[in-house]
C-alpha cells in the first residue's frame, strides 16, 4: 500500500516540488491549496485539498477527507518583514498565526492519525532560526518558535512511534522571492512616514543584498529531496540544514560572538 502524505502550502515553491517529487516517488499525496486554481494547476498526480491553516474548519474537513496518514509536511507560511519598531501588531500576528499557530493547529488535528501509522512529522523551517537578519525579526522569530516547538514535539512523540523532524532551507529561489520586489513600497508605505524617514532607505538596501542572495539560491527541489529522505529512511535526522550556505549560517548563528556576528550581517547586507 503506497504511504499517504499531506504537504500543506503547495501551491508555490517548496511545497509546489516536494508534493510533485513525492507523487512521482509513489506516495499518495494531498496538496494543501488556499485556491481551486492552484489546486488544479498541480496537475492529476496528486490530490489538492482546500487547506488554509488558519481556518479550523477545513483542517477539520481534511482530517474527515484523508482518513489515513503516514506523514504531515508542514510548509505552509508567509514572510512579514520591516523594522520592529513600526510594524504592526496586526501585521505580526498574522506573521505568528500563519507560521506557528496554523502549522501546530495542523499538527495536532493530524497526530492521532500519524500515531496510529507510527508516521512521519517534517516541518519546513528556516536557518533564519539560527541567524536573524535586520528587517527580518517577525518572519526569523516565527522560525525561531517553531523550530523551538518541533523540538518538543520529537520528544514528545518518541514514545509513539512519531518522528518529528525539522528541514531548514538556506537560500531558496522560490516565486515568493520575486514577490518580494513588489511588496517594498507598499510595506514602507504601511509603516509611515517616520518609520519611512528612520529606516526606508535601510531596508530598500537590505530587500536588494537579500534578492541578489535568494535568487542565486538552490531550486525548491532540493529541499524536496531532503523531504523525502526524512520521509524514507530508516531512521531520519532530527535537523536537515539544506540548500546554499545552510549549514554555514545555522553555524555561524550558534558559534560566531555576538556583536561579531551583528557586524558581519550588517557587512553583508550593506548596511554597515
């Protein structure tokens, strides 16, 4: 019987090459989409779900529709970016409702599922966990919780049989990358016009050195391949660093000084 897998936030990007390389691998896959064209753009080889993680009922309709579950791949999530002083609450709630809440909503209407399979649990986290960036301090600090929860998460469900395992991309060239360009004026315009004054300039500076970085980043499909050995093999690895630079900045981020690593992240980004 081929294993059933849910990839949530698979209309785009990650989730888009990790539902379509686990198909063609023989699982049975679910999409999670947000839209019937998305749904329907993934082509016939996998299953689209109508899935917003942030609506109860239709994660509660997707327990009802899968039935069976061998594995749960959390991708789902957005990227709120701008100077902690004048983003907005609202805007960093979503940030948290999005990335953290509706992916641990997701986890906990799956488990009875994935403890009666003795399944798998990946999460798409980020090594933006282990190394913030300027401008960045709503989307790494979702990254930075969830990795925190997945952590319980593999010793609580030990016992069970569950394995908890937590993918961390570097540098990806996804379509929300591109989107990024586009969003910068509208989001200097949300923080107004001191917030514009103070750190408009800063953070044009900072969106370019990160564009330039992103779009030289390694395809989606690798971080489907790490998906996929976390899915297979016999016993997976708890953290799956992937993609360019991964494991230098989760390295950098646990070993350089502080202050030191502050500068070099600055220098990097030209904002020194």
């Amino acid at each position: 019987m081929s294993k059933t897998v849910l990839v949530t936030g698979a209309s785009t990007g990650i989730g888009r090459a990790t539902a379509l390389l686990l198909a063609r691998e023989g699982f049975t896959v679910y999409a999670g989409v947000r839209k019937d064209i998305d749904g329907e753009a993934l082509g016939p080889t996998v299953t689209p779900i109508k899935l917003d993680v942030t609506d109860a009922g239709q994660i509660a309709d997707a327990v009802t529709r899968i039935g069976r579950l061998d594995a749960l791949v959390n991708n789902a999530g957005i990227g709120v970016t701008g100077p902690v002083e004048f983003v907005s609450l609202d805007a960093l709630r979503w940030q948290y409702e999005v990335n953290v809440f509706g992916q641990i909503a997701v986890t906990q209407a799956m488990l009875p599922l994935l403890r009666a399979s003795k399944g798998r649990l990946v999460t798409i986290g980020s090594v933006g966990s282990w190394i913030t960036l300027p401008f960045g301090g709503p989307l790494c600090s979702s990254k930075h919780a969830i990795r925190s929860l997945n952590d319980a998460l593999r010793m609580e469900l030990e016992p069970f049989g569950v394995a908890a395992v937590l993918v961390e991309p570097g540098s990806t060239h996804t379509d929300a990358v591109d989107k990024l360009e586009d969003e910068v004026e509208p989001r200097l315009a949300a923080i107004g016009p001191e917030g514009r004054r103070l750190y408009g300039a800063a953070y044009r500076t900072m969106v370019t050195s990160s564009l330039e970085e992103e779009r030289s980043g390694s395809s989606p499909d690798v971080v489907a391949r790490a998906v996929l050995h976390a899915l297979t093999a016999r016993k997976p690895r708890a953290r799956y660093p992937v993609g360019k630079k991964s494991r230098l900045m989760s390295t950098l981020g646990r070993v350089v000084p502080q202050y030191t690593l502050d500068a070099l992240r600055l220098r990097a980004l030209g904002l020194s």
